[in-house]
C-alpha cells in the first residue's frame, strides 16, 4: 500500500509540473504566433484579421487531433484546449469561438485535417530554423499533457496508467507530421541556398561555371520527371491510404512492397520520393494529373489486357484500404473498408474510366 501511495504522489508531482510547463509552452507559442501574424505566407489569408484566425485554430488543431484519438473529447482535455484558446485570445471573437467548440464537439473531417497539415507546411517554408523549433517542441509538450488528460478514472491516473494506444497512434502522427514539416523546409531553404551561392558563383566566373538554372532546375525537373513516371502505378495506392487523412504503417508496408515488385530499390531516387508522398499529402492537382496519365497508358494497351490492369489497379487499392482496418464497427482485420475509402475507391475507378469528374 506505502509503495501505491508514493507512486501516487509521484505521478501527482510529475502532473503539476507537466501543467507548469504546458503554461510556459503555451506563451512561447503565443509569442511566435504573434510574430507569424505579422508576416506574408503563400498559401494562408493575406488578410491580417483572417491570417491571425487561421493560425490560432492552426496551433490548435494538433491538441484537438490528440483529443478526438479514443472517439470523444474528456471534460479535462476540453479544459486544457480552451486554456490555450483563452491565451490566444479566442474569446475576444465570437467567430472563434463557435469555431473552435464545433471543432471540440464533432470530430474534424479527414479534409479539414489535411488542410491543416497543409497550412503546417506552409506556415514552416516561410518561418526561421528557431522559429519551427520552437512550434514543433512546444506543441509536442501540449499535445503530450492533452493526451494524458484522457483518462476521467482517477486510480487509473494515480496508478500512472496515462494514454490508450489510439491516443499514443495519435501523438506519433503529431509528431511525425510536425518534423516532416520541418525537415520539408530545412530542405527547401537549403536548397534555396544553394541556389543563392550557385548565381553569386556563375555571375563572378561566368565562363567557368553554369547558371544556377542550368544546374538546380533543370537537373532536378528531369530527375523530377523520371522518378514520376515510375510512380505514377502507384499513385492511385497512396491517394487510398490517404483518404483518411493519415497513413498507418500497414498501408505504407504494403505500398513499398508494390514498389520493390516494379523494381524500385530503396536507395533509389524514386523510393525516397515516394517516402515523400507519406509525410507530405500529395494535391488534387496532382492525383487528377497522375490519374489521367495512367489511364492514357492503359488506353495504349489492348482492350482485354487494359481492362485487367485496370483491376489489379483497384484490387490494390482494396487491400490497401482494407489494411487500415475500416470503421469503428469494423475494427482492424475485418473485410470491411470505412466510407472515405470506398469513395475514394469508386473516384479511381471512375478517372481510369475515363471520366471526366474530379
């Protein structure tokens, strides 16, 4: 009994200092959300008033994602989100507001989550090294905090049972989608860099060196164009396992397993591309181009060989939608596919069809 009361004490002591931190998190978040407010982004409201809404629901959104994780939202983890919210400033606006209590009552759509994610990356390309450390470690303090306020059970707290396995899935996504952003835009801004440093170099010995266009664009869209043309059979596998807004590593096993059978090696070009297509969701744009060009290539084909490549297509996307185990009526194992993927399925279908909606 002594030892359950000491690691009671303990697990309480280490809850306090868990919500100090959170507070302090919580200001160094306000403080660089401040800071972004008063930039340009392409990609995000140009509007001040609207930029500074988007972002505050922007540096909420990981928090409420870690909520929703086991299916509800506790009175705890509600307490904690509008806490943040308060310091934000959220009920100075009654738009917000409303906003962010629809967000704590209905779960978040897959295309309201991938939008932003999408705003994450956008926000990262156009904010300083220090400034997307400072997101990324202080978010991972407050999503960590949100997810141990899941549990209502008071023995299960002070026995330091702490996340379910959905809310733990739920902070390695935050996490993981969070260091894609930030290593996308150390990528870019190296890259941009480089660039900088090729044009100095070309103007000073023009005779000795190659532009910077010659030698970062060009290079790079044809190396660019070649590793999508071996992609593009895949395309239709991963724009599935998206369709609910994340991608579990079944899904991810089961993609690169189709791509070392086309014979696309892991050390290769294409390979880390395609690694690339998981952190970061691909656009509409992209899936209707890349859908578009695989349906001309089957159209090529004789009618019965078109036809079957066409189902080892679907068939595919099946086992891959089936693999992140549907619904909650269906748990992982079933045959059963959740609602996303079965239109996402039938939209494939339809585009290798030849139809021509989006």
């Amino acid at each position: 009994m002594n030892k359950f009361f000491r690691r009671s004490i303990n697990e309480y002591q280490r809850q306090i200092g868990m919500k100090e931190s959170f507070a302090i998190q919580t200001e160094r978040l306000q403080n660089v959300l401040e800071s972004a407010a008063r930039k340009d982004f392409d990609g995000l409201p140009t509007e001040r008033g609207e930029l500074r809404r988007r972002l505050r629901l922007l540096f909420l959104f990981p928090l409420v994602e870690v909520a929703w994780a086991d299916g509800r939202v506790t009175r705890r983890e509600s307490d904690a989100i509008l806490e943040v919210a308060a310091a934000y400033g959220f009920f100075k606006d009654d738009a917000d507001y409303c906003e962010l209590l629809e967000r704590l009552t209905s779960r978040p759509i897959s295309q309201k989550v991938e939008r932003m994610w999408q705003d994450f990356h956008c926000l990262f390309e156009n904010s300083s090294e220090f400034e997307r450390g400072d997101i990324v470690f202080c978010l991972d303090v407050q999503a960590q905090f949100v997810a141990e306020q899941s549990s209502d059970n008071l023995m299960s707290f002070l026995r330091g049972e702490r996340v379910c396995r959905n809310t733990q899935e739920a902070l390695e996504i935050v996490k993981q989608q969070l260091e894609a952003a930030e290593l996308r835009a150390k990528a870019l801004a190296e890259k941009r860099n480089a660039v900088i440093v090729a044009e100095r170099a070309a103007n000073e010995n023009p005779a000795e060196n190659q532009s910077a266009e010659v030698f970062f664009g060009k290079y790079e869209l044809e190396a660019t164009l070649d590793d999508y043309a071996k992609l593009v059979p895949l395309v239709p596998l991963v724009k599935t396992a998206w369709a609910e807004g994340r991608v579990t590593r079944r899904e991810r096993e089961l993609i690169f397993e189709a791509a070392k059978n086309m014979g696309i090696q892991p050390d290769s070009h294409s390979y880390r591309r395609l690694s690339e297509w998981f952190e970061l969701h691909p656009t509409d744009e992209f899936y209707a181009e890349s859908l578009e060009l695989l349906r001309g290539e089957f159209e090529k084909l004789p009618e019965e060989e078109r036809t079957l490549r066409r189902l080892d297509v679907l068939s595919d996307c099946v086992n891959v939608a089936e693999a992140s185990g549907g619904t909650r009526r269906f748990p992982a194992g079933g045959a059963k596919i959740c609602p996303e993927e079965i239109a996402v399925v039938k939209h494939i279908a339809s585009r290798l069809n030849g139809a021509a909606t989006v």
